[in-house]
C-alpha cells in the first residue's frame, strides 16, 4: 500500500524533486503514516493493483527502498496483523546479543502453547543488514509501515468515533482512550541493547500512526500470556500495559491527549 504513496494515480514521486531519491521515499512514508484514511484504489484487489508500476519506477523506487525480503514481511505482517502474533524486533547486533537473542527466542518458544517455527521468519525482525537500527527504533516503520494502523489488510488510523464517545464516559477516560487508540493490538517487542542488558524486552504499544502509547518492558517468557491477553479480555489488565510510561503525545498535555481527553474540568 505504501507503493501507492509513491506511485499512484496522484504520481507522487517526483522524479525531478531535488531530494536525495532515499530522502523523498522517507518523506512520502511518513506522509503515508500521516493519513487518516487510504484511498480505496490504493488497495489491491485480487492479484491487481489499480495502477502497476512502470519498470522505470521499480528500478528508481521500489527496489532499492524494500528488497524481496521486505516485501514478503511486509506482506505476510499485512496479512496477519491483529491476529495476536507479536513482532519481535531487534535493533542490536553487538557484544554477546546472538547468544542473548537466540536465548529470548527460546524462551519464546518454550512459553508459548501454540509455538509455529512457520512464521518466525516474519515475525522476528532479526538481520543486522535491515534492521541494525540501535536506539532508533522508529526507523523500522520507513521500511515497514505496515506494523501500525492495519487489522488484516485493513487500515485503521484514527480512534473511531463511536468507541471514543463511550471511553469519555466510563470510569477511566483516559485509560480507555488509550487503550481504543492501540486498535487492541500488542506491544511490539524491541530487543535493544537495554533489553539484552536488563533481559526484558521494550514493549511499545504504537497507535496507527506509530506514535508511543505506552512504553513498558516484558520478560520474554511473558510474551504467550501478552498475546492471549485481547483474546482472554485482559489487555487493559496486564502488567505490561499498566506499567507502562504514557508516550509524549498521549500526555494529558501533549499533542494527542489533550484533543482526545475529556476536560478534566467536565
């Protein structure tokens, strides 16, 4: 879907645009992130798209931003977000972390009932030539916008209107709120070096633009009782969600939380 931002009908790739080409195609995904709602010609339908890229704009555009493997990530997150399987994403490749990681994924595996091996290759970020990002973990979302906003190929960005009326009315407004704004999805998992240092994974949990909500930590032989918990009516419950550090925007003050929330003078 990102494609269209840079492909459209709209052609908003600008091929005589003075930006360097992997400057123009990081400010077209933010943009893409940006958007409340998608065009419905930006999605394919069967195996078409509404307008195919032209050879010139693969070899100019698309290639050299996501390669084949990014694509079938990319596709197969598109396909399965919201279906609880959280994406684990590792951002530090130094000192012992490949022992350190390799113990993580076990934990992961021997905590989880319902362990598949079939989809580790998608839902385990871990490649030091894609995804060495350090504390910069934003970076992932320039390469793969599709892990916010999305529930199937679904896109969903904003908080929808009828939720958010009812979360301004229950007891913990604010907590609601936030919570509705997660689209009810898990944290992503950051292994960082902080992370492989403390053994607990940075736990995210991003709204559909991929701002911060909450910024909390999970141990990794946590992450099975973290997945079921939407599905158990216990995501506002976990300790993860409730420990977590309220993200900037989604202060009562910041950028989002002070449109969202209700007064505190109502």
């Amino acid at each position: 879907m990102a494609y269209a931002t840079a492909t459209g009908s709209e052609r908003h790739w600008d091929a005589t645009s003075p930006l360097d080409p992997a400057e123009q195609r990081r400010v077209l995904i933010h943009a893409f992130l940006d958007e409340e709602s998608l065009p419905e010609e930006w999605f394919p339908r069967g195996n078409s798209i509404s307008r195919a890229p032209t050879s010139d704009e693969i070899l100019e555009v698309l290639e050299p931003w996501r390669p084949l493997k990014l694509r079938r990530i990319a596709t197969e997150i598109s396909r399965n977000q919201g279906k609880g399987d959280l994406i684990i994403l590792r951002t530090y490749y130094g000192g012992d972390s490949d022992e350190r990681m390799a113990e993580i994924l076990e934990e992961d595996e021997l905590s989880d009932a319902f362990f598949s091996p079939d989809i580790q290759w998608w839902r385990v970020l871990n490649d030091p030539e894609l995804f060495d990002f350090g504390d910069d973990w934003e970076r992932v979302l320039e390469i793969l916008p599709e892990l916010v906003g999305q529930s199937g190929f679904k896109v969903f960005r904003g908080v929808p209107a009828e939720g958010l009326a009812e979360a301004r009315d229950s007891d913990d407004p604010v907590g609601d709120i936030q919570y509705l704004a997660s689209i009810g999805h898990g944290p992503l998992l950051v292994a960082d070096k902080e992370a492989f240092e403390e053994n607990e994974l940075r736990a995210l949990f991003l709204d559909g633009h991929g701002n911060i909500i909450r910024d909390s930590t999970l141990k990794p032989e946590n992450i099975f009782d973290m997945k079921m918990a939407p599905e158990r009516g216990q995501g506002p419950e976990t300790t993860c969600w409730q420990k977590g550090k309220v993200g900037p925007k989604y202060k009562r003050q910041g950028d989002i939380g002070r449109v969202l929330y209700p007064s505190e003078e109502a």
